[in-house]
C-alpha cells in the first residue's frame, strides 16, 4: 500500500508537480521481544498449530502474545511461551501473524501496535476483500494434501534452526484431574466432535467398549451442546455395567487426553490432544480428510470409513471391527 505526495519542481516558465509514491510505514513504539498472533478456530485447530508458534517464540523471542478464543486459556497454559492476549494490545511488538480469515482476527492485526502484518491461510478462496488493504503479501497457497499443523509451519514466514516437528503440549497439573479419576488407570472415549456428521453410531461405540472387557474402567466424555451430551447418554446407556460418563471442564479434559492408557475418538480435538501428550489413539474418520488432520504413529492410528456421498450414513453403517482391531494393536499396559 502507498501514500501518495506530491514534490514541486522548479521550472521557468511555470510550476508543475510531480507524483511520488511513498512506502506506507506503521510507526510504533520501541518494539518490545515477542510477536503477536491471531487465530479464533477451535480447540483441536488451535492444537495444530501449536508448531508454528513454537517457531515464532524462537523467532522473535518470548512471549507469543495470541489472540484466540477466551475459553481456550487452559490449552495456551500448556504451550511454552505463549500467553494469551487481551484486546485492547498496548504493547508494541514488530509483527503480527494471523493463521485464519475470520474478520475477528483481521481486526485484531488492524489495531495491534505492530509494524508488520502477515496473513497464512490453506485456501485461497478464503481471501476477503478487506485482505489484501490489511496485508501486504498474504500468504494463501492450496492446502492440497498436507498435513495442516506442518503446513502452516511451513508457510510461517521466519527461519528456523530446526526441521519442523508434529505438536506437543505440556503435561497438564494433576490439579486438573477429575474427581476419583487416576492417571493411567482408564481409557479415554471422546465419541463427539464439532461438526455433527462426524458421530459414529452409538452401537458401533457400544460395541468397541464390550471389546474391551472389564478389566480396564472407560470414561466417556460428555458433549457441551444439547445433541452431543444425548449422543453420548445414548452410548452410555448402551454401556452403563462398563462405562461411566465424567462431565468436564476443559482442564479436566486435557487432563484426560494426557493421562488415559489410550484415547478412542472420533475426529477432533480429542485426537491432536492425546498425539500433543504422547497418549496412544485411534481416530475414526469419516467426512474428513486423514492426510488434513492426522500424523501416523505406532501409537497414533487412524482408521477410515469408506468413502461415499452422504458422510452421515457412512458412519452410521460403519462396521467397528477394524476400529476394534487398530485398538488391539495399541500397547495398553
């Protein structure tokens, strides 16, 4: 973007005026060490992330000061040099990097005191008008078949010492443990996600819990919105003699994913929290796209439904002998 200003230029028989543009600079403050960054998506997307973060934290130094969502406060705790920043920012910083198109963090990068102001996003149909005025170069090349968390590191526009690395999370305080709940003493189901056409049949649930006999206790997890949680009383009534569902905060759910013997789930999350903490895990897909969201492991598998045209009758159809068969192989000592 440029200003425009006009230089006079002698001449003998009259004036004329010259166009000349001029580099817009954004004139802040002594910058102090750190950068900000901006991303309102959920919980699982912001766990993906986490990567980038880490680069820019060596970067620019601590802290990342990162715009999200209030209710993800728990998780930025667990992400080493990163804090949460309150509107309205004061101080100032020489960047700002912001990993989504919502006009939420656009605006956030437009009142931040910062010199430079930079746009990654997978897509660029993602582009709003208001983008290119905001951001000098963004930076929107095709997600293709990446894997989103090494896509953005990839695409974060500063060097690094080290080749890119899968997320990885703090371990939560065992302050955060549930009530009556003992690290490594159970199994972790997560049957819910954002979207809706991502559940699993409750009798597909059912049948995996049975699988596991009753040796080892299953904690359900229990959605926030009125069809999660009846999802979810549905699997537990099918499982009442074996499973039991534990209401959480999200301190206790990241507790959870970081100290169950194993996570079963279905896309979300569940599944980039229990790989951030090293705890092993089979994820069911079904609408989504494995290669998106999801870094195979030994202990980190992924089984999919079959590709077809209605997401919602895949998985309410799927048979759960191979979910049950990729549980088997996880090391649940």
């Amino acid at each position: 973007m440029c200003r425009e200003s006009y230089r006079e230029e002698p001449s003998n028989r009259k004036r004329t005026f010259t166009l000349v543009s001029r580099p817009t600079t954004v004139e802040v403050g002594l910058p102090m060490p750190g950068c900000y960054a901006a991303f309102h998506k959920q919980l699982g997307d912001l766990t993906l992330l986490e990567p980038s973060l880490s680069k820019l934290r060596d970067f620019h130094g601590a802290p990342v000061r990162l715009f999200t969502r209030g209710g993800h406060a728990a998780l930025i705790e667990l992400m080493p040099g990163v804090c949460q920043a309150r509107p309205p920012a004061l101080t100032p910083a020489s960047d700002i990097y912001c990993f989504d198109p919502l006009s939420k963090s656009a605006f956030r990068a437009l009142t931040t005191p910062v010199a430079r102001r930079h746009l990654i996003i997978p897509e660029r149909r993602e582009l709003r008008w208001f983008h290119p005025w905001l951001f000098a170069r963004p930076v929107t090349p095709e997600l293709g078949s990446s894997y989103v968390a090494e896509f953005f590191w990839n695409h974060t526009p500063v060097r690094s010492a080290s080749p890119f690395r899968p997320p990885v999370l703090t371990p939560p305080p065992d302050s955060w443990a549930p009530p009556g709940i003992v690290s490594r003493s159970f199994i972790l189901v997560n049957a819910t996600a954002g979207w809706r056409m991502k559940l699993w049949s409750p009798t597909g649930w059912a049948a995996t819990i049975r699988s596991l006999g009753t040796k080892v206790p299953i904690v359900l997890t229990r959605g926030g919105n009125d069809w999660q949680a009846a999802h979810c009383d549905q699997i537990a009534a099918l499982t009442s003699d074996v499973a039991r569902i534990v209401p959480t905060s999200l301190k206790e759910f990241l507790w959870l994913c970081a100290n169950a013997r194993a996570v079963l789930t279905v896309d979300g999350s569940a599944s980039h929290l229990a790989a951030a903490f090293g705890t092993p895990a089979v994820t069911l897909f079904g609408p989504t796209n494995p290669d998106h969201w999801h870094r195979p492991g030994p202990q980190h598998l992924a089984v999919c439904a079959p590709v077809g045209g209605d997401p919602a009758p895949i998985l309410r159809d799927f048979d759960p002998a191979p979910f049950i068969a990729a549980v088997r192989t996880l090391d649940l000592g």
